[in-house]
C-alpha cells in the first residue's frame, strides 16, 4: 500500500549491501569446499564485510565495526573446528588445516578492520 | 470472548480435516488389530509413531488454527477472500452486524487518515 | 604453474574486493536517506512514488529492496530458468525419438535430465511463486513490505550464483562435467564412489548450488512468515485472509522445516565427497540414509511447489465464475492439513527398497489420507465453476487447464501410493508420467495463470489475447499427448531415466516427442506475446482491467493498482499517448 501516506515512505527502496552477501556466501562456499585461500579469504570479508554494512544500514547498529568483530570471532572459532577435526580425525589427503587457516586469516582481515575503523574513523557514516 | 468459537457451523467447518484424521486412525487400529506381520519392538513401535504424530500433529494444528479462524470471525467483520482492504467491498453474511467499511473502523491515527484519503478516492 | 594460478586468483580476488569497495562508498554517498531509527521524517506528505527514492537504471534493479521489483527479478528469473530447463528437455526428447543413441551421449543426456529436474524444481518453480507472492502478498494483506526487505534481496541474489553453479558443468570449464546423478542425488553414485565419473567437481558445484537455493528458500520463507504473522493490516483478520497468503504461509512452514534438512543432507554428502567423512558410505550411516533424508524434504518439497499454485487457482478462478470459492474454509483447511500430513510419508518413494512391511503399511495410510485434502480442493473448484458465469479468458483457461491435469496427476498418484501398485509401477515412465502432470500440467499452468491474470499489473500493459489462447490450447493438448504416452509407457514396463529404449516403445516414445514440440511451439508463442505485448500491447487505463466490480470480486490488489494509474495520471507522468484503451473481459 506504498501510495498512502506512512510508514513506507520511511523506508529505503535501496541497498547495496544484499548483491554483496549474496555473492560473498558462494565464493565462500566455493573457497572453503576446493581449497582455494583466495576465494575463502575474498569471499569471508565480502560476506561478512556486507553483513556488517547492512546492518549498520538497517539502523541495528550505529557503525559496522562490532558487527565485524563479531564475524571475526565467529570465523576463528569455525576454523578452530577445522582444526579440531585435523587433529581428531585428520586423514591423508584431506587439507582441513589449510581450510581452517584460511577461515581463520580473514577472521584476523576482519578483526584488523574492526579495529582500524573503530579507531580511526569517528563518523558515523558508512564506510 | 463469552462467543462459543466451536459451534455447529465452525465443526462442520473442521470436517474437511476429520476425514484424513479417520482413515488414519482406521488404519492404526486395523494394524493394531490385524498384525500380518507379527510384533517387533522396533519396527511395530515405528508403525505405531508413523500414525499418531501426524494424526496428533493434524488435530492441533486444525484445532489451533479453527480456533483463529473461527474466533477472529466471531470478534471482527469478515470479507470475502482479498476483499478486506477494498472500500465499501460487502461483508459476507454471518460476520459483524454493521454494513460499514471496516477500514472505518481502524484505531491509530496513521489509519484513520490512511482510510481517509481511501475513502476520498472511492468518492472520486 | 599451480602457484602462479593461486596467485593470480588472489591478485584478482583483492582487485574485486578494491573495486566492491569503491563502488559501495559511491553508492552509499549517493541519496541521502532517513536511517530507521531516527524516526520523525517525511510523515505524512503525499509524494506517493517510490520510485522517486531509488537510483535509476541497471543499478535500481541491482540494489532494490522493494518486494515489487524483487517480484519482478523472481519472476524474470523463473521464466529464464524455465526455457533453460525447457530447451534441455527438448534435446531429451529429441535423442528420444529413436530407440539408439543418436544425437547426444548417453552421459549427455543424463546431464541434461539431472539438470532438467533440478532447473525446474528449484529455479524455475520455487521463483516463480516468490514471484507472485512478493509481489502481491504485501498488497493483499495491507503490509508496506515485506517484514525483512533485505533478507528478502539477499533470499533472490542468492540465486543467480545458485543457477551458474547448478549449470557450472555444461559451461567450457577445463575438468568440470555436468552432474549425472538425476535430481534426487541418490548415493553411493552421488558420493563419487566407485568406477563412475561422479566425483568430479561439476557434481560439487552442482550440490553447492543447490544448497545456495535452499538458503534463498529458507530465508523467503522466513520473510513470508513474519510478513503475514505481524504485517497485516488490522482488517486483515485471520478469517480475512485470502487463500493464496494462506497457501504461501503453509508453504513457508513446509520449507522452514525441510530445506534445513537439505541444507544439512547436501553438506554431509560434500563431506563424504571431499573431507572423507563416512556419512552415507556403505561401512558408515549406509546409501539408505541419504533416501530418508533426502525424501523427508523431497516429499515436502511437491507440496511446497504444488500448494501456492493451488492457491492460484482457487484465488483467479473465482474471478472468472462470476461467484465466490465454494467452500473457501474447507480449501484453507485442507491446505493446513496438507502441509501436516506431508512430512509423514516420504518413504512411498522408497518402497521398492526392501524396508519392514509394518513401516511400508504405515507410509501406505498415511499417504492414502493425504489424497483427501486434495481431492477436496478439486471438488471446490468445479463446484465453485458449476452454473457460474464462466469467462473463458487466458487465465481462467489456465486454471481450468489446472484442475484438469491435476485430476489426471493426482488419480495416477493415489494409485503409486498404493504399495502393490507401486512395486510394479516403481521406476517406470508411469511416475514420469504422473509427476509431469502435477509440476508441468498443474503447477506451471498455475504459474501462468498468474502472469496473464496480473499482466495489468505488472506491465500496465494487456497481452494479445488470441494468442494467449493459442499458447494454453498447444500446452494443454501438448502436455497431455506428452504426458499420457509417459503414462502408457509405463505400462508397458519402459523404464525411467534411460537414453536409449527398447524397439517396442518407439511408437509411445514418438508420441511423447511430438507433444513436447507442441509445448515448444506454445512457449515460444507465449514468449513473443509476453515481450511484444510488455512493449507495444494496449495500455491498461484502468483499475478493473478484468470487469471483477460487476461481480463485486474485486480485490485489493486491483484497488492498488487503480490508485497508482490515478496518482501516475495525477502527477503528470506515465500518461503515454499511442496506446489504446483496453477493455480485456471482452472475450
């Protein structure tokens, strides 16, 4: 009912920020599976980057830089698991620790952003 | 809510629901009764759960849901389906007793002139 | 070489990332908005156009979160899927009218089946009823949006990268096939193991994808969830709730409870495949496990496909029955039922797998007693067509064209339910036969129901008529020759899943080949009508393009729609002079 006078003429009708999860999940994904550090690291910080813009974006948040740090402590703690089960059930061949660095390296990308952003910018504007 | 939501009309309503909830406990009794294939603890308990949790999940949900049908009917105007927010659209029969709009009707403020420039609108 | 590779993907990985990143502080520094926890604002002020708000161009379609364009992208989507899907089923049957290879590979066309199932499955049928349901669902119930505008954004970009990779293997990528394991993904083939070429990163790619669109779902559903729990307008009442916003919230609950679990199946099996995990492996969980898993969302997942089209139907075809649904509660209820009882028979797909009798009995009743709700549905439609006004137009054409092939479908699948029945039937063109008549004669005939009823909407525009009609005719005539000789073909013992026959069914397989031309020729029709006419068709002046007032069906999106041509003509924009009015209940 957006031609009435309300509460939708409030909302944003765009946002850059869900292209970007959208893309950042699948490379990820593609990354992590294949065991290609570029694409794990690239994708994280895209999809977690994006998260963390459009939640700020939202108005959940007033800066982007706890939600980042958060995402980074979630990623160290998945590439902790990869670890977990190198050193459980860790079999030739299968590279769980080259997966679990990279997780782990762009949770340390992320974390470095946190706080770089939240020490150096005071703006609340997006990044 | 001094209404009696399970009435004659909302049961006859649920019937549509009572008829699978039947064949399938015809069918847990026939096995329970007839066991062609004798008692095992694993599979014969299986079979047994197989029937009673969609049959209990089935008679919740219908009862859950009769109970927010029927009593939202009992409480407020009833349209006909996609009608609701149509100015002027007629109720059907044996919903509220007023012929008024039930935009009308609405409590804050933002609806009311929400309705209002609806109402303009129709007028034109 | 290996590293210069890795090197290279990370150079370009980090160029990427610069260039998201500049592009976004663009973006960002473009409008100046009122963030949603300022309050106050723009209250109350008339301005009315949404559109004022989002940036123009390509980048408005990329960046919007309004559940109409989000509409218009599922519904783009889906018709692109679904001619993919069809060109790949048209070589199928090309290869299919002769009983030798001939054409295509054999590995090709099972490729080509394997994509085709789950092309249509999951991107061309789950889409094109978001399509409409984000569309219309806000509108009907009175919402703003949907609850979650972003996640309903992310829900659909989420699918491209779904469908590239779900086709990763058909594209001239060194090393990577297509997928050969048919939809259903049964291990130990799935798995890779053995001598076949299934490990082979085309078929990871392609459960990578797949899971991708169990995301999207999950989230959809989420979104439409809260949006009908806590959006609706006050008038909007639970017993005020129109039938397709209830299949589409009996729907949601269906994909929040099954696609998780195909979310979780896909991963184990990625893990058998690459982390060397045991999972379905014959000394780990066992192949039988990946069938429970995989039905339990599988079965699920026909109603999730079939009830928003049944809620099509019962939704336009009362427009054009010049009366109301007969038995409008007995429909909402059934569909409730519906969605309960379809998470307790998955295993009739598994009964020639040699399980206990006493399980295989109970699976048996169960999915007896499902076949009610359904045939309740049936039985409101006709009566609701019986001594009504009928007007034969394009969608109502389509809705009949619906119950039609829906009574053929769901009659052939009353008897597979049946385990005598079914152990002779299992794994021949019989099923083929029967499934095609539920997703491509019911459900996409529902599909397009929608796309021509809301034509107006969408479009402000009216399609060539006649030739909307020729369209329905050759699928309807096409589909049953097609699907009908699957049936027979059947019967006679042919096979499911194979590139080459037997002599003795050339005759029906010939047959099935010419039906889907027929359905070829309608869909390039439709697709010639759907584009001319977007450009050049007869411009819609008014709110009631369908007569629905005379009946007094008129419904809430139509009323929206009146408002927006009022408001467009009101502020001097859109009045586009050469077209003519349009007065479509004419037929």
């Amino acid at each position: 009912m957006d031609e009435n006078p309300g509460l939708s003429e409030q909302y944003r009708m765009a946002s850059p920020w869900p292209l970007f999860v959208a893309l950042g999940l699948p490379i990820a994904e593609i990354g992590i599976l294949f065991d290609i550090p570029a694409l794990s690291i690239g994708g994280l910080i895209l999809f977690c980057g994006s998260v963390a813009g459009m939640v700020q974006e939202a108005g959940y948040a007033r800066t982007p830089w706890r939600a980042l740090a958060a995402c980074a402590v979630l990623l160290f703690a998945l590439g902790g698991l990869f670890f977990y089960a190198d050193a459980q059930f860790g079999a030739e061949g299968i590279r769980f620790v080259a997966r679990g660095w990279a997780i782990v390296v762009a949770g340390g990308v992320l974390l470095f952003g946190s706080v770089v952003g939240s020490l150096l910018v005071d703006e609340p504007e997006p990044v | 809510m001094a209404v009696k939501i399970f009435d004659r009309e909302t049961i006859l309503d649920l019937t549509v629901n009572i008829i699978p909830l039947f064949i399938i406990g015809f069918f847990l009794g026939l096995f329970l009764l007839y066991q062609a294939w004798g008692w095992d603890t694993l599979p014969s308990v299986l079979m047994i759960g197989l029937h009673v949790v969609p049959l209990v999940t089935l008679a919740l949900l219908t009862y859950l849901s009769g109970k927010a049908i029927a009593g939202s009917e009992k409480t407020g105007d009833v349209f006909h389906q996609g009608q609701a927010l149509v100015p002027g659209a007629s109720e059907k029969e044996h919903g509220g007793a007023e012929a008024e709009p039930a935009i009308a009707e609405a409590g804050d403020e933002d609806e009311d002139e929400e309705s209002g420039t609806e109402e303009t609108r129709a007028a034109e | 070489m290996e590293l210069n590779g890795q090197l290279a993907l990370t150079v370009l990985m980090g160029l990427f990332l610069v260039a998201v990143a500049a592009w976004l502080a663009r973006v960002e520094n473009w409008r100046s908005y009122t963030p949603l926890g300022s309050g106050g604002g723009g209250y109350g002020q008339e301005s009315g156009y949404v559109s004022q708000e989002k940036p123009s161009g390509f980048i408005r379609w990329l960046t919007t979160v309004d559940h109409k364009d989000i509409g218009m992208l599922y519904g783009a989507f889906g018709v692109t899927a679904f001619l993919v899907g069809g060109a790949m089923v048209m070589l199928m049957r090309a290869e299919l009218t002769v009983p030798e290879m001939t054409l295509i590979s054999n590995q090709f066309y099972n490729s080509l089946m394997t994509s085709h199932g789950i092309t249509m499955l999951f991107l061309f049928g789950t889409p094109i009823i978001a399509a409409f349901s984000n569309y219309f669902i806000p509108l009907v119930i009175g919402a703003d949006d949907m609850a979650f505008p972003r996640i309903n954004a992310i829900a659909f970009w989420l699918l491209p990268p779904a469908a590239l990779l779900i086709w990763a293997g058909f594209f001239p990528v060194p090393d990577v096939i297509p997928a050969q394991t048919s939809w259903t993904m049964y291990t130990p083939l799935s798995a890779g193991v053995g001598q076949g070429n299934q490990a082979n990163a085309g078929v990871d790619l392609m459960l990578l994808g797949l899971h991708l669109s169990g995301i999207s779902a999950t989230m959809g559903a989420i979104n439409f969830i809260v949006t009908i729990f806590t959006e609706r307008a006050e008038e909007v009442t639970w017993a005020n709730l129109d039938i397709f916003s209830w299949t589409i919230l009996t729907q949601s609950g269906l994909i929040l409870f099954s696609f998780p679990l195909l979310g979780s199946a896909l991963l184990m099996l990625l893990a058998d495949r690459n982390l060397g995990t045991t999972f379905f492996a014959v000394d780990g969980g066992g192949p039988m496990l990946w069938q429970h898993l995989f039905w339990f969302f599988g079965h699920p997942e026909v109603y999730i496909l079939v009830l928003p089209p049944m809620g099509l139907v019962s939704y336009i075809l009362p427009r054009f029955s010049g009366r109301r649904l007969f038995g409008f509660k007995f429909v909402v209820y059934s569909t409730l039922a519906i969605g309960v009882l379809s998470f307790g028979v998955w295993a009739h797909h598994m009964f020639a797998t040699g399980m206990d009798p006493r399980l295989r009995a109970s699976f048996m009743a169960v999915s007896m007693a499902i076949a009610i709700p359904s045939a309740v549905k049936t039985f409101n439609w006709i009566t609701t067509m019986w001594n009504g006004s009928i007007r034969l137009t394009a969608p109502m054409l389509f809705c009949i064209g619906f119950v039609s092939n829906f009574i053929v479908g769901g009659v052939t699948g009353v008897f597979l339910a049946s385990i005598p029945v079914d152990l002779v039937l299992h794994d021949t063109y019989y099923v083929v036969g029967h499934f095609h008549y539920i997703v491509m004669g019911a459900i996409a005939f529902a599909g397009f129901a929608g796309l021509y009823y809301w034509y107006p909407i969408y479009t402000g525009r009216m399609y060539q008529r006649s030739l909307a009609k020729w369209h329905f005719w050759l699928w309807m005539i096409g589909s049953n020759v097609t699907f009908f000789a699957m049936i027979l073909l059947g019967y006679g013992g042919m096979p499911r899943r194979y590139a080459t026959y037997l002599p003795q069914f050339t005759d029906l397989h010939q047959v099935a080949s010419i039906g889907a031309f027929i359905m070829t020729l309608g869909a390039l029709i439709f697709l010639w009508n759907f584009v001319v006419s977007w450009y050049e068709g007869p411009v819609v002046r008014d709110g009631d393009p369908w007569d629905l007032k005379e009946d007094s069906l008129y419904t809430t999106e139509w009323e929206w729609f009146d408002r927006k041509l009022k408001t467009a003509v009101a502020d001097g924009g859109e009045a586009l002079p050469g077209g003519e009015e349009s007065d479509a209940a004419e037929n």
